[in-house]
DNA sequence: CTGAAAGCGCTTACAG
DNA sequence: CTGAAAGCGCTTACAG
C-alpha cells in the first residue's frame, strides 16, 4: 500500500541501494540517474519511512525535553513557553524532533524517561530543572547518557554541563539595585530552596545585604497562591519598622504580591517597592509594570539545546556550562526613597 | 553492545520470538517460561528497542501536536499551557508520545508536518488553532489522516472531529452580564477573524447587542501589545458618550487594557468595567481580579485528545463534535453601574 | 505451547 | 558509479 523504496527502484530500473543513495544526495551518483529516481519518487508519491531509518543507522534524531511541575502554578509561569521556544528554535533548525515530557507526580517521569532512553526513542535529553536528589537526574548521570539541564546541577557539576543565569549574582544585583535606591528594609518572596534557583537567589539577597551592612533580612518561602500572597504581605505590614521594598523571584509571585498590596490599599511603588524575574509579556503588561530581572529565558533554553547537540555530535568535547547574563529591567515599581 | 532480544533468546534457551511473547505477556506462554525469561532479561539488562517495535506494528504510538505562534504575545498565553496539561495527561494515560511542532513560519509548521505524516512518525496529529485556509488542515484533510481539533474549523467541518466551546454563546453570554449589570456601551476587544474564535465571539458580541436593542458596537482588532492597548483605550475614550465597559477575549489582551487604564488614571471597575476570557491564574492576580468566561482549557485539551484517540482506536466511528460550557467567574474588575 | 522463517523499510560496507 | 547482500531489532502468521 505505501509505496517503499523497492517500488521506487524496480520502476526505475536501479537497485534499492541506489534509491536510498538518490536520497541521501550522495555524490557519487550521477546527475542523470539522481533525476530519473527522482522523477519516479514523484510519480509514486514516495516518501522515506523514517522509523525504518531511525532503526538502520541507530539514532532517533528527537530529543527529549523534561519539565516537571511541581505545583500548579508553573504551569503558568511565562518562563517556560518561553525557553521552550528557544529549544524549539534550535533543535528545529539541527533537524532534531521535540518529544515532551511533562507531569507532577516524580514517578511517573522517571518511568517515561527510563522508557525513552531504555527504548532508543531518543538521542539525548534536556532538564527543565534541577532540584536536589532527582531520581531522573541520578539515572541519566547512572547510564552516561546525554543530556543538558536548564538550572544548575546540585550535584556532579562537573559531569553535566547545564545553562544557567548566576542567580546568586542576579540576586545580588537586584537586591543592590533597591538599596541604590534607598532602602534599607527590604524583604525576599521566593520558592522551596531544595530547587538550585532558589537556594541560588536566596543567597544572592543575603550576600547583598551582608555587603550593604544590613542587619535584618526578611526570607518567605512560598508556593504562589493568592492566600499565601495575602499572608506574607500582612506579615511584611505587621513588622516595625515595616520594609519597604520586596524582591520576588517570578513574575507570579510578583503579580500575587501586587494583587494582595492592591487589596490593601497600599500602593506601588509609593508605599512600597516590588521587583520579579524573568521579564516576559508580564512584567510589562502588570499594573504598575514590574521592575524586573531580564534573565532572557529564551537564550536559556536555546543554548541548554545548543549544548546538547554539540554534545552529541562530538561526543568527546570538553565540557562547559554556559552562564547567561542576567540584566535589570527598570520599570514603575521602584523609585527611591 | 545493547542486548537485544536474541541474546535473551540464546541465554534463555529459547526461540526469539518466545521472548517476543513474554514481552506482550502472551496467555499461550506458561508461566514457567515466562519466569525464566524474565530472569534472564533482568541479568541481561534488556530493554525492548521501541524503533523496531514500531517499525513491524507500524504505529508510531506518537501524536504530533502543532501549536502555531502567529505573534509574540500568544507565547505567554495560559490558555496554552492548560490545554496541552490536558492533552499531555489523557494521552500519557493512553500511552501516545507526543511530539511538538510549534513555530511562526508557516512552511516551516507546514513541511515538519508533512515530514511527520509522509514519514510515519506519528500516528494522529492534534491541531491548536483553527484558521481560514490553512495548509496543514488541507494537508491533513487531503490526506485522510487522523486529527482533531481544539477550535472549530472554517470548512470542512462534517469531516473533522474537532472540541470548542460555543464561542459565539460564549461571547453573546459575557455581553449580556455586562448589559445586566446596566451597562448599554459596550466596547469589544479581540483578534483577527481570520481565526475562527475570533470571528465567532465578534459574533456573540453583536448578537447580544442585537437581542438588548443596542444600536452602537465598538469593535476592536488588534495584536496584543502595550501600545496598542493604549491606543484602543485613547479611542474608547474620546467617544461621547463613552463605553461604560470593555470585552476582551484573552487575558494578556485584558491586562494590557487594565494597564493603558492604570496610565490614564481611569479606575476598574468604578470607570469602566473589563472583562477577559480563559481564567487562568492571570485572572485572579491580576489586579484587579478579572472577571472572566472560564472556557476549560485543560479539558478542552483533554477532550480533543481524547477523541483522537477514539478514532484512531475506532477509526470507522461516526465523528463527533464536542463543546465544552464555558462558565462565567465574577471578580472585581466590573459592578452594577 | 514453542520454534523457524519471513518481513517491516531502510542503510551501508563490500564488490566489481 | 551501481548492485547484491546483510542487517538494524523486533513481531507474527504458519507449522507442529
């Protein structure tokens, strides 16, 4: 029924071998024998079966993308679309396929992901997070397979290689960027620091107030939610002398901020100051538009790609972790003090 | 180097194709045998090679689904993410791999799935988007191939099993809340009509006008961008006298109008009411919240999948068409004026 | 209940 | 420059 490779040689007089030369464009097949395959690969409607390929020369040509939501506010978090479109943009242009993985529950990843590799469906594999004792993580470092990571590794940095922004540094500066302002009492909003990200930008605040000779340091850790947004916001309030500038690390967590200082009356940036990271569509589109952390998400995600595909075309390079610069987005919801 | 079944087979003191067997968990197999396969796999560290599995079974066991970008903003939409949580869900329950096409250009869209089809990387596509005259569809539709939809398509449509909600309804019924709420002008913001959802809400904006004996419409298309929603609103502004409230059919499109007012000063809802579509987290942060039509992403994606996947499993069953309700959630941002 | 054989649709040394 | 042959790793009638 769907018309092979033998069909096509049979009518076209050659050997199935030259067919599959004709497609490969290989050089040593004259121009006259090229055009006549050619011709009968039109008049048939004859397309290459690439399972059959895939199975012959023992690579897949896809790649698999891990993202894993461990809340459902990720799935919302613009940062992702974002530095998938720069995988996107990549493997589309190395020829390479895009399967996705995507799920909350550990165990169920990790059996995909076990499959896919155990399976040969894939030629090597991107993680969209790092977090401490991954099973998926051990697994792939367990059976040298390739794969790059978005975030920095927890552990065994120096056998990965991964694309990440300094997030220490990003935090840093953005947390240095208020105090330049003027503010003394700056508070942090940020996620579960079992994720690299977060232990990273926490720490990066911390070292800006140590560098500053600020004293008090307020951390939240929190899933976004508007409740817990309502809740950190009235134990910011609460504090005496109250501060005056919050630094969160997403643009959710920021919106949720806003919302909640919204509900209070208490407005941005006069009565307080509030910054986020990423810089989608968000930050610019947010009432007052956010301050922001430009970490270029989809530089990050077309270069962990960049990355991977080196890798597998040079299986022996060198190994290098690529830091992205992270750069301030001034907006409406700072000023000084 | 990778054990393959053969090896299991000669270890095993059987047949290959006995092996073949106690993988698909053959009846006619005795459990002894099984056991003792079972044995030599695990010492063997074997693992079915998919690629040739699916070469002979002639199924890809893989979706394709093709989200096509058409601007910059509908990256960050939310709707997005939901549906594909959903599409991911129901077919990782059914065991389909999926397989990701997305991109801008359309050729570059059109020939991946092209590549796709011709070459038997997957066995359904599922398609994102429904617009006027569009080459994958006819490609698709040409070629007999099963797919669905999530929007309902421009023609074609006894052909096609596709999942929607009724967004002329959908619009009519948000229209209508405005007008009972006491609002008689009443602006509408979408897309371009080329896209059936936005012809199709366009049309249940008028249509509710039309049933409250409403004389004058103010239809807005535009792409989403700050400076068009400031734009817009400069308009809506100059009018005399001016809408009261403002439809808006996503909600990057109803943050942008909520910040060209933040700008002008103008309060929401006390001078003018906005509402949005979708009612992903955005609604609720947003401040303030929106009040939203909750069109389901997540089983709208949930659905389209699954329908595909009833085809393919049944590919001679009488197509069907399925509208998921779209339910109106009240927040802040409109009041009885 | 199990095995021998053919075949899925391709690619690639090896000859000539 | 082109062909005959082997093989990628599986599955599945067909026998027995």
């Amino acid at each position: 029924m769907t018309v092979t490779i033998k069909d096509v040689a049979k009518k076209a007089k050659v050997a199935p071998s030259t067919v599959s030369r004709v497609i490969a464009d290989h050089p040593k097949i004259t121009q006259e024998t090229k055009e006549k395959v050619r011709k009968v690969m039109q008049e048939l409607g004859y397309h290459p079966n690439l399972l059959a390929r895939k199975l012959v020369t023992q690579s897949s040509q896809t790649i698999g993308v891990i993202r894993k939501m461990s809340s459902k506010y990720l799935l919302s978090d613009p940062f992702f679309p974002e530095a998938l479109q720069g995988i996107n943009d990549l493997l589309r242009a190395k020829k390479y396929s895009i399967l996705t993985v995507n799920g909350e529950a550990e165990d169920e990843i990790y059996q995909e992901v076990v499959n896919m590799v155990q399976g040969k469906s894939v030629d090597g594999m991107i993680l969209l997070y790092s977090q401490y004792q991954d099973p998926v993580f051990d697994f792939l470092v367990e059976q040298d397979f390739p794969f790059t990571m978005l975030g920095k590794p927890t552990e065994h940095s120096n056998k990965v290689m991964y694309v990440d922004n300094d997030n220490v540094k990003a935090a840093c500066d953005m947390t240095e960027y208020l105090i330049q302002l003027g503010h003394t009492r700056i508070a942090y909003i940020g996620g579960d620091p079992k994720f690299e990200v977060h232990k990273d930008r926490e720490q990066g605040y911390r070292q800006a107030l140590i560098q500053a000779n600020i004293q008090t340091e307020h951390i939240f850790r929190q899933e976004v939610s508007k409740e817990n947004a309502r809740n950190v916001v009235q134990q910011i309030m609460a504090q005496q002398p109250r501060p005056t500038a919050i630094v969160t690390t997403d643009e959710l967590r920021a919106m949720s901020i806003l919302s909640a200082l919204y509900e209070q009356k208490l407005r941005v940036p006069d009565d307080i100051a509030v910054t986020a990271f990423t810089n989608s569509m968000l930050s610019e589109l947010s009432s007052p538009p956010l301050t922001t952390m430009d970490i270029h998400p989809f530089q990050l995600g077309y270069e962990t790609a960049k990355s991977l595909v080196d890798l597998l075309e040079n299986p022996k390079m060198m190994k290098r972790n690529i830091l992205v610069p992270a750069t301030i987005v001034t907006r409406e919801s700072c000023k000084k003090m």
